[in-house]
C-alpha cells in the first residue's frame, strides 16, 4: 500500500524522499480513520441496534450483558485488529506493531471475559440458591487468575519469548506473589470454609462487635463481606475474619420460626407476703387465676392436714404467698398469648434477688421472627404485666426519682 501511493507521488513529479514521507503519512491516516470507522460502527451496531432489540427481547440474560458493557468492550477489538493486519505496511516495525495490537487484543478479551463473569454473578444472584452459595468470591479469584495469565501472554509476546520460559523464573518471585496476594489467598480460602459449612449466606444477620457489625450481610466478596447495620451504615469486614473470630448468626433464629423474649420485671421485696382470705379470694376472680386457686388451696390444706400443723400460725405448713400468685398468673397469661410459639420454651421463672429487687423473668418465643412484630409482642406482654402487679398488693421496684427525692425532703 505504502508503494502504491509512493510511485503515485513519484508519477504526479514529487521527489522521492517527500513521495515515501507522504506515502506513508498517508497510510497512517488511512489506517486510523479505518480504525475509527470500524469502531464507531461496531459500536453503534451492537449499542444501539442490538440494545434495542435486547430491550424489547423477554430473555434477562442479554440485558445484563449490556447493563456490563460487553458490546462496548467488543467493539474494542476492530481497531486493534485493523491494526494488526495493516502492519506489514511498515516493514521496518512490523514485528512491534503487531506485538503491540496483539497485547491489545489479549487485554481487551480479558476485559470482555471479565464483563462475562460479572454478567453470569448477576444472573446467578436472580436465584435463590445465590443467597446459600455466592461464586462472586470464586468469579474474583479466576479474574486474578486470568489476569496473572494476561500478564504474562503479554510479556511473552512483548519480549518474544514462550510463556514458559517466564514461568519458570516465577520461583524466584514467588514470596513476593505470596506477599502481594496474601489477602486474596486467605480471603480465598475462607471464602471456601464459608461456602462448605454454610457458616454465613447474603441476607443473614450476623453480630461482630469486634468490627462494630450488627446487621444484614449485603454482599460477600473474596476480600470483605459487606454488612448494613440497622443505622443503615456500612461495615466491611475481611472474609478471612469470619474464620478467625467469633460472631453470631441469627439465620437460626428466622429457621427455627420463633423469637426470643427473656426480660424481667422486678418487685419490692417489702411488698411480698403471705395471701390473706380476702386476697385470695379477690385473686380467685381473675380469670386466669380460678383453676389454680382452687387447685393450690386443696393441695395445701392436705399438705398441712397431714402435717398436723397449727393453722393460726402463719410460719407453720405450706401457705400461698402473692409473689406466687403472680408468677401463676404470669405463666398462664404468656401461655394462652395468642403470637407466642406453645411449640418452643415457655417458661416464668424467679431470680436470684439482686439490689434492683426480685426479678420475675418471662422466658417465651414469639411465633413471628419480624423485628417489628416482635418489639410489638414483647411491648403488649409487659404493658400487661406492669399493669396487673399492683393487684397482687406488690409492688415493682424502681430507683428514686426527683419526685421521691422531694418527698423524703419533705418528710
């Protein structure tokens, strides 16, 4: 081509030096102007046509290529291949030239496989089966993997020497690799220990106070697992850490379909005593209280019937004190609680007493696991619970307030 346009000069009077130097100018820019058109063309062939007929198409996986510029990389590669067609033009830098456009052309497809993997992750995130076993972890390894080999095709071909030729000196860098790509190496095979036992999936709450973590897992790559706590901050946290530390997995919760209340109420001790009749009475009318009134008066009197102890004597036998009277009621009233789970551990159980009072905890699980669910059952429970304490002639314990400070001064 360059001798075509040469001996056209040469013909038109131009002298030999100025007809090579034109010549070849002009191929140059016959060259880049063809480099452009095809560009452009391929470009707008597979972005504009082919993203018009992928809209209109039901299929999702054509989208997601163009949503990762696929057709866009593609369109990378008529240049460079121009380029290297045309480079016997030039004889004198030839060889380099198509060095050049082949390395080109070798980082261009790795691009593109690159813009593959992305578009098969998101594909695969449309599943299910995602949130179990995420490859993006897997998808970055083989990127660093086909990168590793990029780099080396293209410095073989730079220095025109056989990629083994190359690999066989990588023993002596291999400390440096090690140290350069230890995160990816850990990161890697955590993300493996992960995957096999299950430990964490995508949408599990997990909690790491160590890195102030306490939220939903968002995403897991090979390098960090990314949580959006509750205040809708972000936390990253290195894969690798999920294997060393501790932290806890809340996904058992939601499996298992209950969640757990356990929280206390606590009651002046000076309040506490044994049941009068007239108490007891009172508290056989509350309707959860009748079948165990009745129930727990007979089975005392036999008690101390049999005992043959001194009825007018309050220490002497068995007798029902209000702090039990309550705690009966409380366990009757979680037990027939329409939104707790009668399939889990239901329990009101006692204290050790502490300066605080006598805790009274109620042990339940909800049947819903939805946080806001919860936080209402749990409120409904404990309004109840404040509310009724006074009927047994107890009362909760609570620090002095500003209002009973000003009532001792008074005093």
């Amino acid at each position: 081509m360059v001798e075509y346009f040469r001996q056209l000069l040469v013909n038109n009077g131009i002298s030999a030096n100025w007809a090579e130097f034109l010549a070849y100018t002009a191929v140059v820019l016959l060259i880049i102007l063809a480099c452009f058109l095809s560009w452009l063309f391929i470009k707008i062939i597979l972005t504009k046509v082919v993203s018009v007929y992928i809209r209109r198409s039901k299929s999702k996986w054509d989208d997601i290529l163009l949503e990762h510029n696929l057709f866009r990389r593609a369109a990378n590669l008529a240049p460079a291949i121009i380029i290297h067609m045309t480079a016997p033009a030039f004889p004198a830098l030839q060889i380099w030239i198509q060095r050049i456009a082949f390395s080109y052309i070798v980082l261009v497809v790795i691009l593109i496989l690159f813009s593959l993997m992305d578009g098969f992750d998101t594909l695969y995130r449309t599943f299910e089966i995602s949130k179990e076993r995420p490859i993006k972890g897997f998808l970055q390894v083989l990127k660093i993997i086909l990168s590793i080999i990029g780099v080396i095709t293209i410095v073989s071909v730079l220095l025109d020497r056989p990629p083994w030729a190359l690999l066989s000196g990588i023993g002596v860098f291999s400390a440096v690799l090690l140290l350069v790509f230890q995160n990816s190496i850990l990161g890697f095979v955590a993300g493996l220990q992960l995957s096999a036992n299950d430990m964490v999936r995508v949408g599990d709450w997990i909690e790491m106070p160590k890195f102030n973590a306490d939220g939903d897992v968002i995403d897991i790559t090979l390098h960090t697992v990314k949580v959006q706590n509750w205040d809708k901050t972000i936390t990253m946290i290195p894969t690798h850490a999920l294997i060393s530390d501790s932290f806890k997995n809340w996904r058992g919760m939601k499996e298992a379909g209950g969640r757990r209340i356990k929280r206390s109420v606590y009651i002046d001790m000076n309040s506490i005593r044994f049941c009068t009749e007239e108490m007891l009475a009172r508290f056989e009318k509350f309707h959860y209280l009748t079948d165990y009134i009745r129930r727990k008066r007979q089975e005392i009197e036999e008690y101390n019937k049999a005992l043959g102890v001194d009825p007018n004597q309050l220490v002497n036998g068995r007798r029902m004190t209000n702090i039990g009277t309550f705690r009966a009621y409380v366990q009757e009233y979680v037990k027939n609680h329409p939104a707790l789970n009668k399939d889990m551990t239901l329990m009101v159980r006692q204290l050790a007493p502490t300066e605080h009072g006598l805790p009274i905890e109620i042990y339940c699980f909800t049947k819903s696991t939805v946080w806001t669910e919860y936080e209402s059952v749990q409120a409904d429970i404990f309004d109840h619970i404040l509310a009724v304490v006074p009927q047994f002639d107890l009362k909760l314990f609570q620090n002095p307030s500003g209002k009973d400070l000003e009532a001792w001064k008074r005093c």
